[in-house]
C-alpha cells in the first residue's frame, strides 16, 4: 500500500483529490486499477 494524493477523475470532476490516500494500484490487462480501501 502507498499513502499518497490521488486526482480522482473517474468521478467527471476535474477538482477532485483524495488527499493522504491509503490505495493499491493494481494492474488489470495492461490498465492500472486503483483501489482506495473503505475508511473506518
């Protein structure tokens, strides 16, 4: 797992960061995955 701030664009919003993120990038057929763990 990494911390770091991820521009989530996926949501259609250009303004969007998740900031101190725990995620794991995942790569699926040659796409990269981000997979954000649920909080609490």
């Amino acid at each position: 797992m990494a911390i770091a701030d991820y521009h989530y664009t996926e949501c259609g919003l250009d303004n969007v960061i998740i900031r101190n993120a725990n995620f794991v990038s995942e790569d699926h057929d040659g796409e990269p995955v981000v997979c954000i763990q649920s909080v609490g």
